[in-house]
C-alpha cells in the first residue's frame, strides 16, 4: 500500500486456497490506480521517469513501457 495514491482497505490479501494466497484490488483501489497512472503520465517525463525514480530495473521499465499505449 502506498499512501500517496491507495487508500486503506482497497488492496488487499485473498486467500486463494494456496500457501501463499493472491493480493488484490478492490473496486475502488483499482479506480485510484487509474487515476494515479492517468496522473503520473502528465507529469515531466511520464511513466518511464516514474519508474527510474522507484529505482526500477531497467529491464522491468522496458517490458512495462513497451506495454504502455503510445500518445
């Protein structure tokens, strides 16, 4: 959970029946990644600075913008 942009409650632990279970969304934890992403896309630098600054790995920011629409 990251304060910033999901509140208490909207992710959560499902018990899935395996040892380790599932972590989910709830309606609303998913309406606010939405709105989180649609903001972080208007920011200088977009998603893929986004991603530098959390210190991602640069093959993981790859596989992720090569996903992302393009504008």
């Amino acid at each position: 959970m990251n304060d910033d942009n999901i509140d208490y409650g909207e992710m959560i632990y499902v018990h899935d029946g395996a040892e380790e279970g599932i972590t989910a969304f709830t309606e609303r934890g998913i309406e606010s990644l939405q709105e989180f992403l649609a903001d972080v896309r208007s920011w200088r630098g977009g998603i893929r600075q986004f991603l530098i600054d959390q210190d991602c790995e640069p093959d993981v920011i790859e596989r992720i913008m090569a996903d992302e629409p393009k504008t």
